[in-house]
C-alpha cells in the first residue's frame, strides 16, 4: 500500500494536471477536516468543474467511472497499487424520494457543491497548492472549536440522506465534537427513520463506528437520540459497557453491544444467540461474521466457572478460533455487572502456560482408525471420538495404542458395536 506522501502526492499530482487543462480543482471534504485536525487523511477527494468525461480524457491514469451519472470517477496511479482518487464535479443534487440518494445532479459551482453536503466540518476545500482553505459553510470555525453541525436545515440534509443519522453519531464520537443543538434535535427526532436505510449501509457505518477506539461515545450517543433502539434493539435498554481495546475486531464489538450484561446467565433456549443471530441476519453480515457473533453471545457465560470445568471442556474452549475475543467478551461483561475477572486471568495464564501439556494436540484417532479397530461406521462414531478426545485432553491416554484400548476397555466409547 503507498505511505502517506504517495499518496498526497498523487492527488496533489492530479489537481495540477486539471488546472493545466483550464479546469478548477481543489481537494475536498474528508481530507480537509483531518489534515485541519493535524490527522492523516486515509484517502483523498478532488473536486473540480470538469465533467466525468472531461477528466477521464485530461488525465493520463486509468479510470474507474464508479458514478458518472452522479458526477464521479475514480483513478488509479499507474504504478502504485492501492493508491486511488475519487474525482467529482462540482454539483447540487436533484430531488431526494427515498432517504438515500438524489434522483440526479447538476453541475454547479464550489459554493453550491459545498452547500449540498451533510456536515459543515465536511464542507471544506483546500488548494493544495497553497493550503487556502476554501470555506462556504462556516466549517473551520466549527473545526476549532469541535462543533458538529448539519450545513443548512438538519432536518432537510437528514430527509435528504438518513444514513448521515448514523454519521452524526460517528463523526461526533470520532472528533471529539459536540454536536449542535439544532442538529442534535433533529437527529432525535428523525432517529426511527433510519430504518429507510438499506442493511448494508447500516452495517457498513456500524463497522465504522464500532471498530474506532471512539466506539463506546458513539454506541452512547446512538442509545441517547434512539438510533440504537432502530439499529440495535437488544441493546437499547442496556447501559454502556466498557468496550474492549482499540485493536478488536467488528464481531466483538457488535457481540458486547448486542448483549444486556445484566441478563448473561447461561439461557437453555439460547435466547441471547438468536437474538444476535436475529439481528446479523437483520443486518445481512457476511455468515463468517454472523457465525462469530452469535457463537460469543451463546458462550458469553461459558467460562465464568473456569478452574471448576473438566479438563477437556476448558481445553476445548481454549482452543476455538475465537477465545481472544470470547475472553476480551467476558472481562467487558463483569467489569459492567460489577464481578470480578480471576476468571479471565485464569484462563489467560493457562493460555500461556499450558501446565497439562498442549492445549489443541492433533487428535489421535480418526473415523478410519475405528473402521480399521472393527468398528461398524455409523452416528456413534462422532461421540467415540468425542469421548476419546476428551480422554487425551485430560492426559488419560496418549497415543494411538492407549486411545484403541480405552475403546475396548469402556462400552460407553464404542467397544461393543462391532461389525
């Protein structure tokens, strides 16, 4: 992937060859506000008054036209894997019908252009080559003294787009900013109509939102202005939990928020797992994540009892995929309901102990080993290897000998059914 320079570099690069062309050009929007803040900007965006079909021929990069009928392409430098710029011309878009997106755009200037946008601090422009910023909105003011407001009527940007509810919450949350009064009320008021947003764009801010060390003041803003209610049902009575560290991932973070730490008793119908498994459907997460997700929310207790479990059960555990972030799940849920987290320091220490011996060793039997011992092929074979492997996990044998004399030597392990 190309460092920082590269590609400020690239777009800076592309600003200059428009010019040269007789075009405007300047950086926008996201950029701005994080190079103003003093952060890296992850990518960059020029806008310009050349048309899609204009720019695609002035510049000599391949172009990706992700969304000419809307005034945007994307080009690629021509030697710089990863190193993209999205383009736009400079528009004002056309009526709104379904909370989403505009039915058109015309072209227009800067100032119209920045007037369409959601968020003052998001409004801005810059000329890279001077570093003038280039303000119609009053979004550096805003930017110093870390206000979010809506450009215009928040409840018309918000009619316009209701996805920008969420982003409301995230960018706040993100910047450290206050969000506006006026704006604040209309993201309250208008909270259960992001349910006009389609799945995959709530999930995608969510991801956002929830993989950000800012995560745990956005899940509290969602909760305050009713947009957790729409997006998260489960959680929205629930008080904020202490998120888990800057590094995990967007399963775990979606598993803490979708629990109530005050009802994580072991549930025999597994309420709490089709509950999650409810919502990722709801939110058409890919099976991987929903797999994950529900299989934290379903084991959220399962280790509270650890130095009590048998030996294989806990090993078992140990073992799975997911035992950091189903470690990380039940130190949030004790620090929130007032326990304490031996229990988690246990199982860390055995982690790295390993005091019975490896933890995952490769099983000693397999399906053919029982068809070669005389055994006739069936369902039972699933649960004599079960119980064969719970004996390894507990050092009760230790080889292939052992496990095939134990079968022989216990009925409930499959001794009897021969063929």
């Amino acid at each position: 992937m190309p460092d920082a320079n590269a590609r400020r570099d690239f777009a800076r690069e592309i600003v200059v060859k428009l010019r040269a062309a007789g075009f405007q050009a300047l950086w926008a929007g996201g950029c701005v506000r994080d190079l103003l803040l003093g952060l890296e900007p992850a990518d960059y965006d020029v806008a310009t008054d050349a048309t899609p079909e204009q720019a695609m021929t002035v510049l000599p990069y391949r172009a990706l036209a992700i969304g000419a009928a809307f005034g945007v392409v994307k080009v690629r430098h021509p030697r710089q894997r990863g190193n993209e710029v999205e383009i736009a011309t400079f528009r004002s878009d056309l009526a709104y019908v379904d909370g989403r997106r505009p039915v058109g755009v015309v072209y227009s200037s800067p100032r119209q252009d920045a007037e369409r946008r959601d968020f003052t601090v998001n409004g801005l422009f810059m000329d890279p080559i001077t570093y003038e910023v280039v303000d119609y909105v009053g979004g550096r003011a805003d930017l110093e003294v870390r206000v979010l407001r809506a450009i215009g009527d928040p409840a018309a940007r918000f009619e316009e787009d209701k996805l920008r509810l969420l982003r409301a919450a995230r960018f706040a949350a993100r910047f450290d900013m206050t969000i506006e009064p006026a704006t604040w009320a209309a993201v309250r008021a208008m909270a259960p109509e992001i349910r006009a947003v389609s799945p995959e764009r709530i999930a995608q801010e969510l991801r956002r939102m929830l993989t950000h060390p800012s995560r745990a003041r956005a899940a509290g803003l969602m909760r305050e202005c009713g947009l957790l209610a729409a997006v998260v049902p489960s959680a929205a009575g629930t008080s904020a939990l202490e998120f888990p560290p800057p590094d995990a991932g967007f399963e775990l973070a979606l598993a803490v928020l979708s629990i109530d730490p005050a009802a994580t008793v072991d549930d025999p119908d597994d309420a709490g797992a089709r509950v999650a498994d409810k919502l990722c459907r709801e939110l058409r997460l890919s099976n991987a994540e929903r797999e994950r997700v529900v299989w934290l929310v379903r084991r959220r207790g399962a280790l509270r009892d650890a130095r009590n479990l048998r030996v294989s059960a806990l090993k078992r555990l140990l073992a799975s995929p997911g035992i950091d972030d189903l470690l990380e799940l039940h130190r949030v849920v004790a620090l929130a309901t007032g326990g304490d987290v031996a229990h988690v320091d246990f199982c860390r220490r055995y982690l790295r102990d390993q005091p019975a011996g490896p933890i995952d060793p490769p099983p000693l039997l397999t399906g053919d080993d029982l068809i070669r011992h005389g055994l006739k092929p069936g369902a039972a074979f699933a649960a004599i290897l079960d119980r064969v492997r719970d004996a390894q996990l507990e050092s009760r044998v230790h080889d292939k000998a052992e496990a095939l004399a134990l079968i022989d030597r216990e009925p409930a392990a499959g001794g009897p059914d021969r063929s």
